[in-house]
C-alpha cells in the first residue's frame, strides 16, 4: 500500500508537467533543430522526382512548394513533442516508451495541423495534379483511413529517425561518463600520491634527526655557545614539518617556511649561515603547491654542495598563460647533476599537478637555478 502511494505522489502535477514542457522548449539546441530540419527536408525530396510527371501543368511549383514546406511543418510539430520526453533522465526504464509514444504523438498532431491548414493554403499537391492528369477524383483529406495512413506514415520514418539520433545521444553520454570516470580515477591517483608524499615530506628521516641530535649533544657536551640555537632550529623545524601529515598538499607560504626551516637545520649542523630571501607578490602567497617539490630540490642542491653556499633565493610569479614559476637558486655553481632524479621529479610532478610541468636547472660560474613551471 505505501509503495502505491510513493509512486501515486511520484506522478506529475499539472503544473509540474507545463513546466516541464516550457524548460523543454527553451533549451532547444541548434543541433536538435537542424537534426530535424534536415530529416523533413529529406522526407520532402524522396518523392520529389514526381515532380516532372507535372511539369506541364501551371500550378506545379505551388505542388513544389507543398511538397517541401509540409514535412518542414509536421517536423517542427514533431520536434516539439519530442523534446519533453528526450529532456526526461537518460537512465529512466520507461525513456524508449517515452521517445516512441512522443514521436507517435507528433506524428499525428503534425498530421492533424497540417490537414487544418491545407485548406487555408490552397496549395495543390503532387498527387492532386497527377490525379487530374488522370481525370480522376481526389482523396477527401477527412477521411479517416487517409489520415491514419498519412500519421503512419510520418510516424515510421520519424522513430527510425529519432532512434538514430537517440543512439548518437546515448554513445556520447557514454563517452562524457568514461571520459568523468577516468578524471576522477586520475583525482584519486593524484590524491593518494599526495597523501604519501605529504606523509613522507613531513617525517624528519631517521639518519637525519639522528644526526642533527648526535650534534647538538655534542654541541651541549662540548659548552659551545650555539648548542641552544641548534636545538632551537631542529624544534621548528619539527613544528613546521609534523603538521603537514594531515595535508595532502601547501601553499607556496607554508612550502617556504618548511624549506627554511630545513636549511636552517641543515646549516646550523655545518656552523654556517645560511640565508633564505623570498620574493613573490602577496596575492601568491596562497598559491597551492603539490608536496614534495621544494624541499626536493633544494636537497638535490645540497647534496654536492661543499662547502654549503652561503644564500638562497626563492622567487615566485605568473606568467603571461596564468602558470605559476618558481625558481629556487644558491650561491654556488656546478650543482645540476643529479639527472635522473630531476626527471624523476619532474614526472611525479606531473601526475600531482594534473597537466604537464616543466623543470629545468641552470648552472653559472657563482649560482645554480632550477626554475619549476605549475600549470594554473
């Protein structure tokens, strides 16, 4: 009893089925009307070889004229009683029913406008004029066997019609869900990559924190003045690197700070300095960056850096195609050696990044770049 009355209250009100049909008719595309147009143009020209059997009476381009404007006429009526049931969901059980009974539906209305303005016209027909070639009689258009046969006849080529076109329909549907379901599985790759790198990009490896405390315990043991002040980094650092396991991603800011805090440490176990300048306009501060980009990076620069450069510059902008550059150089020359693992880099960046990005590394004499292109 209640699942009757779930599906009595699933019917349409009068209301709901006017507006239904007004969306309908408002959202036609030029596509649909030149789909139609094109097969009552088409229905109209495949007797139009009888044509010549009448040439040689007077009124035959009034018969041409019928000939053509009628199926442009019941196509339009028909167009419009199609809509309604083609805007129905595409995945709805009763939706071939719905196509085939507005097709029938348009057919007949088509039919019956086209008898009601026959008269007003006055246009003979083909038929008309080779009958009285003849000498004979005319069919009365209110026959109800003729205008049966015509509706059927207008009815048979319109479904077939209408199928096609809905196959088409439904082969690009198809194609618009494969084509959604293979960027929301390249989402969720980005997305799980994101996470492990994240993950990973905020653990202090093992070897490292285990040797920045071997140092500073030496530092503390050997009363040197700066111990305090390593142990101070090596705390930001913490503080800035262990939050990120919740993220799957940072801005350009917090990407920063974490390089910072990295050379930082890094520095203070070599007993240098090591200066980080930042230089971006403050509407990218908020930029959003992939894990695991700038940190690389620079440890890819240090890894051959002996002894440690001196100064360090971040920069950031965009360019004229809204993709965001950044570039990362030391003070030092010679450091871009590490091929393998900059392509390495430089794929998974392009999987995080979800469309192509561009690394390149430049070495002079006294400064080593890498210059790292986002797409917007």
């Amino acid at each position: 009893m209640s699942a009757a009355v779930g599906d009595l209250a699933a019917l349409p009100t009068p209301q709901g089925a006017l507006s239904h049909l007004w969306r309908s008719w408002r959202s036609l595309r030029a596509e649909e009307l030149t789909w139609f147009a094109l097969m009552a143009v088409f229905y109209g020209l495949i007797d139009l070889g009888a044509i010549a059997y009448v040439l040689d009476d007077p009124r035959w381009p009034q018969a041409l004229a019928r000939q053509l404007l009628t199926p442009l006429l019941v196509g339009m009526v028909l167009m419009l009683a199609w809509l309604p049931a083609n805007r129905s969901a595409p995945d709805h059980p009763w939706r071939q029913a719905r196509l085939a009974a507005a097709t029938l539906i348009g057919s007949f209305l088509g039919i019956w406008l086209y008898v009601q303005l026959v008269p007003l016209v006055n246009l003979p027909s083909v038929a008309d004029l080779a009958r009285a070639r003849k000498g004979e009689a005319g069919y009365e258009s209110g026959q109800l066997a003729v205008f049966i046969g015509e509706c059927l006849s207008v009815f048979v080529p319109s479904l077939l019609s209408v199928s096609l076109y809905e196959l088409v329909l439904r082969q690009r549907r198809t194609r618009a869900q494969l084509q959604q379901l293979l960027q929301a599985q390249s989402a969720l790759q980005r997305h799980a990559m994101a996470s492990r790198l994240a993950a990973l990009q905020a653990q202090v490896e093992p070897q490292f924190l285990f040797d920045t405390l071997v140092d500073i315990e030496h530092a503390y043991a050997n009363a040197e003045p700066d111990a305090s002040s390593q142990m101070e980094r090596l705390i930001r650092h913490l503080r800035v690197a262990l939050p990120r396991l919740r993220d799957q991603g940072g801005t350009l800011e917090s990407e920063a700070m974490l390089l910072d805090s990295y050379l930082a440490v890094v520095a203070g176990r070599q007993r240098r300095a090591l200066t980080l300048e930042l230089h971006w306009p403050p509407e990218l501060s908020s930029a959003p960056l992939p894990p695991m980009v700038l940190l690389p990076l620079a440890q890819l620069m240090l890894r051959h850096a002996h002894p440690l450069p001196g100064h360090a510059r971040l920069s950031a902008e965009r360019d004229a195609t809204r993709r965001l550059r950044l570039r990362l150089a030391f003070d030092r020359g010679g450091l871009c050696r590490e091929d393998e693992a900059l392509r390495a880099l430089s794929d998974r960046l392009d999987s995080l990044a979800g469309g192509p990005a561009r690394l390149h590394c430049r070495s002079q004499a006294d400064e080593t770049e890498f210059t790292l292109e986002l797409p917007s």
